[in-house]
C-alpha cells in the first residue's frame, strides 16, 4: 500500500533521521519545514508553521498518518496543546487515520496542566489511533544545534558546562527515535501504546566526556555548573522569563536527579534492534567537535 504520512519538525533531530526510513519503507513523506527544502523522491516538501494555521491543510492533504512534534521548548505553552487540537482536528477531515507524538520522558508523571502532558492528553482524546513516544535526553544534543549550545562549548573551549554532578542519564539517540517512529507510522500493533525511550547504558556527564574525548581525539572534560547556565542560554533564545524558568526546573530536575537515569527495552522491543550505545553515538557525531582548522600563509 502506497502511504502519505506527514512529519512536522521534518529538519529537527528526529524529523530528519525519519524521513528517509519511512522513504525507504516506500512511503511518501510530507515534510514539515517554515523553510522546505527542494523535492526528491518520495519526499514532498510543504510550507508549515505551527504558528500559522492557514498552512496545515495543505500539509495534510491525503495523508494517512501525521509524526507531531511540538516545535521545541519555547513552544511549551498552552497555545502549543490548542495548535495539535487544530491539526489533529484537520487530519481527522482528511482522513489521516494514525498520529504518533513526540513526547518527553516522565510526562505521564506530570500533573494534568503541565504544558506537555496537555499535550499528550489532546492527542489521547482526539479519537483518532495514536502512539506516544517518550525519549529521555537526546544523545544528539552533544553535537547537534540546540539551545543548550553544547556542541559549541565542546568544540571551543573543550568542555560540557552544565548541572548533573553525577546523576546517571540515559541518554537516548534520536536515530532509534525516528526507527520507533517509522514502525509506528507504518504498521499495526502500536495504536493505544505508548514507549518509554531510552539508551542501553545509563552514564554521568564525567562518562558522556570520557566517550565525546575518545571520539574527538582530545580531552573534553565535564564542569558542573548552576542552574544559569541554562537559564542563561533559554534566555538567549529569546524566551520570556517565566517559560525560562520552567524549562530550567525540568531540565535541572532531568539531569540531577537520577529520574532519568532508568533504562528501558523499549526500542529494542518495536525494532528488533538493540538502542544505539554512546560510544556508538559518539564515533559517528565526531566531525560536529573538531575545530575549524586556520589556513597559514607563509611569508617566505
Ligand atoms: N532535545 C532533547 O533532549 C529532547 C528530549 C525529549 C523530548 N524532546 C522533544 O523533542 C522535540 C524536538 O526538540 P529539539 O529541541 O531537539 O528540536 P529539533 O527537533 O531538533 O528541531 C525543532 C524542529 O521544530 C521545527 N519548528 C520549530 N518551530 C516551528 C514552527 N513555528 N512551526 C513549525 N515547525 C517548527 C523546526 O523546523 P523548521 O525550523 O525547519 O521550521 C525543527 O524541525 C520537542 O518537542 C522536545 O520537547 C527533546
């Protein structure tokens, strides 16, 4: 069967990794960008702001499944749940008969009016047959843009200044995301579920420089720092002050507190392949950690 299926956040971390699995699978995607790149086979590219609801019917034309992804952690507001009622309202009219949700890990914990729980419940309830996926931190955070800036930070000054001391996280590679992703979209069997996303290792943030330093082929050392840190970066965003802060209390809370810590067989489960390690992760991401080399001009 030939199949449609929308992918909103279709540049981000998972968005990306997806595309060319469900491609691969032979079906045609629809991704979701406010910048489309040009088309390519079976890849449709479409204008698409979750700010602007004009541009939603023409991404969900005759698609048979939609992978939501709230835009990222500035989007974390109400308005954010109103918009995935409005597209899931305009999926159900053109006939998408499937919705996977990106989600977070823990939001199940959340109280009922967290933002992101809200988010779950709207896609819960919208009647239409859904799969919640709950990753924890993604590995790619590392060496891919992001708000934390870490990429750079490891890159400039050979270090990953953030809060954890030596909680364990398991960190969780947006590859084997997009692979629960693809299942889900594609085939029967995960209506109704949701999966708790996780790496095979939990590790602290002195192990997660000990992999990046064998990668890069340097020393990259860990340095804990405050809750600034984060705030800070959140900031530079251009986040308003108050969503700032509850973004740090979650992260904080994510990377001290061992909560994320927990290892599930989820992604091995829905695959059949085992989660990716870090060290795994991290041999493939070490191009994002070398420094720019300077061009030397002799004077003789
Ligand atoms: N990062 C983590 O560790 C982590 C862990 C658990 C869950 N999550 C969840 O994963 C999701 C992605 O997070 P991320 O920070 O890693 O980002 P990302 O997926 O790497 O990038 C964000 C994506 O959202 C799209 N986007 C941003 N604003 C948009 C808008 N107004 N309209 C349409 N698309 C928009 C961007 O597309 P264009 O710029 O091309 O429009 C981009 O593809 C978030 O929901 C986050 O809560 C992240």
């Amino acid at each position: 069967m030939n199949s449609t299926v929308l992918v909103t956040g279709a540049t981000g971390k998972t968005g990306r990794r997806l595309v060319p699995q469900l491609a691969a699978r032979g079906v045609t995607v629809r991704t979701a960008s406010r910048n489309p790149a040009p088309a390519d086979a079976h890849v449709e590219p479409v204008h698409f702001d979750w700010s602007d609801e004009s541009t939603y019917a023409a991404a969900l034309k005759e698609v048979d499944a939609v992978y939501v992804v709230t835009a990222n952690l500035s989007g974390i507001t109400t308005h954010q749940s109103q918009q995935v009622a409005s597209l899931l309202d305009a999926a159900a009219v053109a006939g998408a008969r499937r919705v996977v949700l990106l989600s977070a890990f823990g939001v199940d914990q959340a109280p009922a009016e967290d933002p992101l729980r809200r988010i779950e419940r709207v896609v819960e309830e919208a009647g239409m047959p859904s799969t919640i996926l709950r990753p924890g931190t993604f590995m790619q955070n590392f060496s891919e843009k992001h708000w934390s800036n870490l990429d750079a930070t490891i890159r400039e000054r050979d270090e990953i200044a953030m809060p954890g001391g030596d909680a364990l996280v398991s960190y969780v590679s947006t590859h084997d995301i997009a692979a629960v992703a693809a299942v889900a979209l594609t085939e029967d069997g995960h209506d109704g579920k949701a999966y708790s996303l996780t790496g095979r290792e939990a590790l602290t943030l002195a192990e997660v420089a000990h992999h990046i330093s064998v990668a890069a082929g340097r020393q990259v050392r860990y340095v804990e720092s405050g809750p600034q840190t984060i705030r800070d970066a959140l900031l530079a965003t251009g986040m308003p002050t108050d969503q700032a802060e509850y973004v740090t209390q979650l992260f904080v809370a994510a990377m001290t507190t061992g909560a994320f810590g927990v290892v599930t067989d989820d992604i091995a489960a829905v695959t059949g392949r085992p989660a990716t390690t870090f060290a795994e992760y991290a041999a493939g991401a070490a191009d994002a950690w070398r420094r720019p080399t300077t061009n030397h001009v002799s004077a003789t």
